[in-house]
C-alpha cells in the first residue's frame, strides 16, 4: 500500500540570510500596518461621538418603552371601563 500525500510537497528553498532579513522586513512592515488599522478602529470605536449617539438611543428606547406602558396602561383602562359601565 503506498502512502500518496494530499497536498503536493513544494520544493524545499534554500533560505539565505539576505532572503531572512528581507522577509523580516516584510513582516515588520505588515506588522505596522496592523498596528495602525487596530489603532484607527479602536479610536473611532470609543470616540465620543459614538460613545454619545449610543447613550442617547439607549435614553430613546427607554422613554419610548415607558410612554407605551403609559398608552398601554390607558387603553386597558379605558376598554375596562366599556364594557364595565352596563
């Protein structure tokens, strides 16, 4: 029974000190970049503004949802007040 590999094997690269230097170059360039995008994403994440349009939906939500206990409250009262007057 013979063993067949299911990726095919790449042939192996002789590695250089110049060729390692020069990757470590492209690993640190790529490693800036993603510093920067992390740092842009995390500053418009927790800037103010953002931080205060999700404090006031948080208030909008909470008055809607307590007016429409109120109206709710109301209509019931009203209905039960219909058909209780016979």
């Amino acid at each position: 029974m013979e063993i067949v590999p299911t990726t095919p094997r790449q042939p192996k690269q002789t590695v250089s000190l110049d060729n390692l230097l020069i990757r470590k170059a492209e690993l640190k360039s790529e490693i800036e970049n993603q510093k920067t995008v992390i740092s842009n994403s995390v500053q418009r994440a927790f800037s103010l503004e953002s931080l205060t349009s999700y404090a006031i939906g948080s208030v909008t939500k909470q008055i809607s949802l307590i007016d429409s206990a109120i109206w709710g409250f109301k209509v019931a009262s009203k209905i039960k007040s219909f058909f209780g007057k016979k």
